[in-house]
C-alpha cells in the first residue's frame, strides 16, 4: 500500500541492476545503495516521504478533529491558534486534520493511477519492444492517447462517467499509460540486443521466457524511477481536477478541494489556501528528490551529474 | 525528405481518424437518449420520432458518424444546448486568448529554461548550479494553480502592482492586454521552464563532453563560444522535441490558469461546458484539442528533422 514500501521492497527482492544478469547483482545493488545513501537529498526526500505516507495511514489515529466537522465559533482561525494547530476554515473545520485526510486520498489516487497506468502499459511496452512487427500498432495506440491532453481527458471523463475520485485516478492513470509504454519499449529495444538475451533464444528459450524471465526483471529499476516521477504527477494531476471540482467531490477532503474553497476567503485567511499548497508540495517534492536520488544512483555513468 | 514526410503525415491522420472515433463514441456512450432530452419533458413518442429523424440519429451508427466527420471537417461543430450558439463561433472567440497566453508562457519558459540550464551545466559547483537545479526542482513540485493563486494575494492585492484578474483584447490596448496577460503566463510557464532547463542542462552536460567540444577548446575558443555555439546548438534539439511533448501539459495548465484568472478562453469555455453538461461544446473543445495537438506535434516532428538531417535518414530506412 504505502509507497516507499513498494519501492524498497521491489528494489530489495528485484535486480535492479538493469545490465546483464550474468554479472553478480547483490554488489551492484549495494553500490546503488551506498550512492542513494551518500545523497543528502534523496535521504531527505526518503525521510519526509516515510512521515508523509505515515501520517496519511494513519490520519483517522492522528487527526484530532473529524475533517469534515465545523466549528461555527472557531471560523477563520489562524494558525497556532488553542486547539487548531494550522488554523481552521470559513466553516472553523480544523485544517490539520484536512489537509492529513486529504493528503490521504492524494496518495491513494496517485499510487492507484500509477498502479493502474502500470499495468496496462508494462506489457504493452514488453510487446512493442520485443516483437518487432507490433511495434507500429502500439505506436499508433500511443499516439491516439497522447492525442487528449491530460485534462482534455479528464474534462470527457468527467463528463461521461460524472466527476468522483475514481473518474480522476483512472483519468490521470490513462494519460500516464503512453509514457510508461514509451519508457518500457526502449528498455526491453536496449536489453533484448544484450548478448545474453541472444544466448537465451539461442539454447532455445521461448519468447515468453526470455521476456519474463530476462526482460522484465532488468527493466524494473527503470520502471521504479518512472513510478517516481508518475506518482508525483498524479498527485498533482488530482490537486488541479479536485480544484476545477472535477475530481474529489466536497466535503470529502482532498488538499485541491481545499484550495479551491479557499479561494474565496484568500485575502481573509490567506493560511487556508497555503498550508494545503504546501502540503501538496511536500509530498511531490518528496517523490522527485528520491526519484532524481534513484536515477542518479542507478546511472551506470556514475556520479557525473 | 519526402518519404518521410509522407510518411510522418499518413500516421498522424490515422491518429487524426481514430481520434475522432473516440469523441464520438465518447459522446454516444452518454447515459439517455439525445432524442428524448431535445423533445423536451413530455416525450411524446410522435416527437421523439420527428426529432430522432431530424437529426438522424435513427441512421446506423457509421451513417451518424460519417455525418459527424463530414460536418466537423466543414466547420460546423454543432450548436451550444444553453445558449444556442454555433460552437465554432464560441471557439473563435475563447481560441485567440488561449493562444495569446500559451505563446506568452512557452516563450518566459524557454528563455528561462535555457539559460537556467546553462547556468546549472557550465558552473558546476557553483552556487548558481544550486539555485537553477533548486527552481527546477521547485518548479515540478509547485502545483502552478496554487503558484497563481499565491500570485495573486502577493502581487495583485498586496502590493497592487497588477491587475489580479479579467481580461482586455489586445487589440482594444495592447498595454492593458499585456498586464493582464503577464502574471497568468508566467505562472504557466513555470512549470515548463522546469522540464526545458532539465533537458537544457543534461543535454548541454552531454555536448560538453563530446570530441569536437575538445578540439573548440583546444584551438584556444573562448569559453563563452564553446558554450554558446557548440554546445548549445546542439542541445536545441532536445529541446524542441522537449517543447512538443509538453504540449499536453501546456493545454492542461491553460485551463487551470484560466480558470484562477478568470480569463475567457478556452479554459474556462471548457470547464463552464462540463458544469452546464453541453455536450456539443465538451465534444468540439475535446475534438479540437486533440487536433491541434497532433498537428503540432507533427509540425515539430518534421521541424526536428530539419534541424538534424540524422532523424530523417533513420526515419527512412525503417
């Protein structure tokens, strides 16, 4: 469930090399590691990460208010105010335990949309990569998705289907599928030239095998940096549908609702419109800092950049 | 060259064709019957009929859809429900705003982009690399609609300095027009500039290192050259390629953008589609869209292979 699980358990029981199997993986991993360690601002990125997905988990523990309960005597708090740590709304909702449920439902539907945009594009990237003739056929299909801007996308969706959390997450999770594909083709195109891969086929492996057995395992480093970049992407993706309200439907607290609301108190109470912006800058800050950490770790060309 | 061309141009109208295959099917996928909300709320089954024939929607599907094709290539892509006027003339006036403010954002985007990029490549160690990499760092975090409404309170009501929101053509006064304009297109540009200096300094990085920057240097080539002629020129691909990608994101933002700024463009012709459910203005904004977007990007795909001759020579031996 929660992020930076998935990515240190993946990059633990996977080979996150990406280079050829042959040669031992476990050094390798630890020298990938070491790297990330060595970077102060990926173990940055780690560490608010870790207390951002925690405090999200255990947002109905930690909340002190239920997020949708007003307190018509305490409106327009200002932060630091007896009771209301970050302050409370035009309704006197205690924006603390907003913005922890709201960062809540942001992760869900960035790790869902990724989760979602991951599935259907991993294989069809595996197929584009490995078998040439079908190459042109998920091109096309590429190319038809990236014909519909995110929101373009979003705003038909929303318009078919009704705006909700699920509309948003599968939105945002279609328009990540054509650059998952993009990225899984020229990694399988790179390691199906690799010699091993040929000396697989050759003993005679069938094609099934060389992809899950050779192919996907070594792309999965790759696939690890772009679901750093995808989620963060979502997350930001649900900020702007919640606050066109094509996403979160209000009262449900989500951080892009709250800035939406926000907006007509700005010059009031301008702290309701900052601290969820910051909040959704915390946590898509996070993601990029471990993501840049990852790929930088992962560079075969070292610590040049 | 021509192969290629045609080549290049035959695929995009087969994402041309299968797109708008999409937005009909999307807009047939609509729960109710179209027929049963024109005849109005007594659905009278005489009625129903008659405007089931009027509009042909009692035609086999392909039938309805070529209708569709034909009418949409003409121009004519139906009529508001809530206002009854011809979407196209709704178009026209929302498009020119758009434009304005993309052009304006892509152009703050790439001078920024490029010359933080340098900066992050060529001083190393520097503080300024620091700077360059912390606003590109900043610039992918910071959701831009939250940057626009932060704007706003800091620069338009704090201090007064420009106006927070409206819109003047600039035809009307070209001064006014670009007051309004400023603030909403760089809160646009932000992000942009963010992917363009990253792709600047990775590529500039790259050139850098490359034999004839060696040998420019070695010929005693002032360093200011160096980076200027031969390193830069050559990045300018990535970036170009980089700029068409981000054409997406650029169309997505404008509709944020517009929506804080309250500026009458397509954005907002968009978003106010979706509330009032106006499905021929969601279907021709959709169509449209998808549209300009490929053609775009096929411009770019064919400008980039003007710019390196190689892109075109590999296109044609596959």
């Amino acid at each position: 469930m929660s992020v930076t699980d998935k990515v240190s358990r993946e990059s633990t029981t996977a080979d996150p090399t990406g280079a050829a199997p042959p040669q031992p993986g476990r050094p390798r991993r630890r020298r990938v590691l070491h790297r990330l360690r060595r970077s102060p601002l990926a173990m940055t990125g780690l560490v608010v990460l870790c207390i951002a997905v925690l405090a999200a988990l255990l947002a109905p523990v930690l909340a002190p208010y239920d997020p949708n309960e007003a307190h018509f005597d305490a409106v327009f708090q200002p932060p630091g105010s007896p009771g209301y740590l970050l302050g409370t709304d035009d309704l006197g909702r205690d924006i603390l335990s907003r913005v922890l449920f709201g960062a809540r439902a942001s992760l869900l539907v960035g790790v869902l949309s990724t989760a979602l945009a991951m599935v259907v594009a991993v294989p069809l990237g595996l197929i584009a990569g490995y078998f040439s003739k079908l190459d042109a056929v998920v091109s096309r299909l590429t190319d038809l998705v990236l014909a519909f801007p995110f929101l373009i996308l979003a705003v038909g969706l929303a318009a078919i289907r009704g705006a909700s959390l699920t509309n948003a997450a599968l939105a945002i999770g279609i328009a990540q599928i054509p650059g998952i594909i993009r990225v899984t083709r020229s990694e399988t195109l790179r390691l199906k030239s690799l010699d091993y891969v040929a000396a697989a086929v050759a003993e005679g492996a069938s094609d099934l095998w060389v992809v899950g057995r050779h192919i996907l395992p070594n792309s999965v480093s790759v696939l690890i940096v772009q679901a750093t970049v995808a989620i963060p992407a979502a997350i930001l993706g649900e900020a702007v549908l919640s606050f066109l309200g094509l996403g979160i439907q209000p009262p449900s607290p989500s951080l892009g609702t709250m800035l939406s609301e926000a907006q007509q108190s700005i010059n009031r109470a301008p702290w309701t419109a900052v601290i969820p912006g910051l909040a959704i800058i915390v946590l898509t800050l996070a993601f990029n800092l471990v993501g840049d950490g990852l790929r930088d770790a992962l560079d075969p060309r070292g610590s040049r950049r | 060259m021509r192969r290629y061309l045609l080549r290049r141009s035959g695929q995009s109208a087969l994402t041309l064709l299968l797109s708008s295959m999409v937005v009909f099917a999307g807009i047939r996928a609509l729960p109710g019957d179209p027929a049963r909300a024109l005849a109005g709320e007594q659905n009278d089954p005489a009625q129903v009929a008659a405007v089931r024939a009027r509009y042909g929607l009692d035609d086999p599907i392909w039938v309805q859809y070529w209708h569709f094709l034909t009418n949409s290539l003409h121009g004519d892509l139906g009529t508001s429900v809530r206002t009854g006027i011809p979407v196209s003339d709704m178009l026209k006036s929302a498009l020119p705003v758009t434009a304005e403010l993309s052009v304006l954002a892509l152009l703050i985007a790439t001078v920024i982009g490029i010359l933080t990029g340098i900066v992050a490549a060529t001083r190393r160690g520097h503080p300024a690399e620091w700077a360059a990499n912390g606003f590109a760092l900043l610039g992918l975090s910071v959701p831009n609609f939250w940057l626009g409404l932060m704007a706003i309170l800091w620069l338009s009501v704090a201090l007064g300095v420009l106006p927070a929101s409206g819109y003047v053509p600039f035809r009307e006064d070209p001064g006014a027009n670009l007051q309004h304009m400023i603030l909403p297109a760089i809160v646009l540009g932000t992000q942009l500039a963010a992917v363009i200096m990253r792709q600047t300094r990775s590529s500039m990085l790259d050139a850098l290192e490359t034999d004839y920057v060696r040998t420019a240097r070695a010929k005693g080539l002032r360093e200011r050259n160096v980076v200027w002629v031969h390193g830069l020129r050559n990045s300018l691909i990535v970036v170009v390629t980089i700029v068409g990608l981000q054409l997406g994101a650029l169309i997505s933002g404008a509709v944020v953008t517009e929506r804080i700024f309250a500026l009458p463009g397509f954005g907002k012709l968009t978003i106010d589609a979706v509330f009032q459910r106006d499905y021929p203005v969601i279907q021709a904004v959709v169509l449209v869209t998808a549209t300009a977007y490929i053609v775009i990007n096929l411009l770019v795909d064919l400008l980039y292979s003007l710019i390196d001759p190689r892109i075109r020579v590999a296109g044609e031996a596959t």
